[in-house]
C-alpha cells in the first residue's frame, strides 16, 4: 500500500517542477524577444518621425514581430518537449505605444491520467515602448539642490557644490565646525561605535567620516526648477 502511495506523491513532485521550470523557460523567451523590441523601438520611432520613410520601412519594422516567431523560438527550447497546444499573440501599437505578447499552452503530467488532459499555463509580456525622452520646454529659472540640503543653488560652479575632504583628528571634533556654524556629529553610514585616529570631514558638512569612501561624501547634485525648491533659501555664495 505504500509504494502506490510513494509512487504517485514521487510523480506529483516531478510534475510541480517540470511546470515551473516550462513557464520559467518560456517566460524568459517572452522576455528576452520583447526586451530587444522595445529597445530598438526607438529606432523605429526615429525613421517614422523622420519624414525620409519612402520605403515603409518603419511599418516593416513596427511588424517584425509576430505569433511566428515567438512560436519557433519557443520550439527550439527544451520546453517544447512536454508542450501541447501551443498559441501564442502579440500586439504593438505603433512607435508610441506598447507591445504585448503571451503564450498559451498545455503541459502533460508524466503519466497519463485518463480523461485529464493536463495544466494550462499561460506567459505574458508587457512594456511600454522606449522611444526616448524629450523634456518639456520651460522659461522657468533652474536651480541647483543637493540631498538633504536646506538651500538652493543658482550656478553649479557655487563654491558651496565643491567638494572637499579634510583629514583631521577625531579628538579636535569638538573644535571643529562647518562653514555654516553646525557642529560635526558621526555619520550613520561609516561610523560604527568610539571613533578614535583620523576622521574626514567637509567644510560645508555636518557629518564626520571614517572612510574616504563613505557613500555621504558623494555630492549628488539635481537640477531642479526653482518652484520646486519648496522651503530652501538661496545660498549665500551665489547671492
């Protein structure tokens, strides 16, 4: 009694895995064909927009995808071996719009069960096409901000953007302090426990470092509209 019982919990295990590696593998065929559409959309949207198209071609290339295609790519892999049934669509709306791919199809237990004719899986990709990115025009004034910053920059040359690291002795902390009057307290991403030795700090800072490599003494700098500065004030160096 317990070899049948083995035996069909043995089968029922292979069959679970047997699905999902069917609908891993022809998810990532899914992906990978409609990864390299969407990528060279751009390219399509480029002749079409360019009014030298004589030929057609942007449509040809609009098109060069089809239920063919995704149906002997998915033939050439190991799943195809346990596949019935196979149907597969596409849709792409032109150069602005998206493409949408799926594939249905029926996978076969590894023992035939009289009248069950297996699981029905079905795959889909969805994107939206890339064809670049072109900004909106604007006369309002930008301005430059850094992360956590509580002023706003008018040049991105203000000497306040420059970055500069000091090396300084971690016993002259409570002498030290930063262009702005702020005292310098450890910072919470290199800083673990007593600090002892050399620190690094900045002189527009208010945060000192044990390493040079600290993540926080990276100045990323956002080009932001000015209306979007919120709450910062201007910074004095540009004034």
């Amino acid at each position: 009694m317990i070899l049948p019982v083995a035996f069909s919990f043995a089968m029922v295990i292979i069959w679970l895995i047997r699905i999902f590696g069917i609908h891993s593998e022809i998810g990532a065929i899914l992906g990978d064909v409609g990864a390299s559409y969407v990528e060279n959309s751009y390219v399509y949207a480029a002749i079409s927009n360019s009014g030298e198209d004589e030929d057609g071609l942007s449509d040809i290339c609009g098109n060069i995808i089809t239920e063919g295609d995704l149906i002997m790519r998915i033939r050439k892999s190991y799943a195809y071996n346990f596949v019935e049934d196979l149907y597969c669509g596409v849709t792409a709306t032109g150069a602005n719009g998206y493409v949408d791919m799926w594939a249905d199809y029926m996978v076969q237990p590894p023992v035939k069960i009289p009248g069950y004719k297996g699981m029905r899986l079905h795959n889909r990709y969805y994107s939206k096409q890339f064809t670049g990115y072109t900004p909106e025009h604007t006369d309002e004034e930008m301005v430059y901000v850094t992360k956590d910053s509580e002023v706003y920059h008018t040049h991105i040359n203000c000497t306040a953007l420059k970055t500069t690291i000091n090396e300084v002795p971690a016993s002259s902390l409570n002498k030290k302090r930063s262009k702005n009057g702020s005292k310098y307290y450890a910072c919470e991403k290199c800083v673990k426990g007593k600090t002892s030795g050399n620190v690094y700090i900045t002189p527009h800072g208010n945060r000192y470092h044990t390493r040079t490599d600290c993540p926080e003494l990276k100045l990323n700098i956002y080009k932001i509209p000015l209306s979007e500065a919120g709450g910062k004030r201007k910074c004095f160096y540009c004034e």
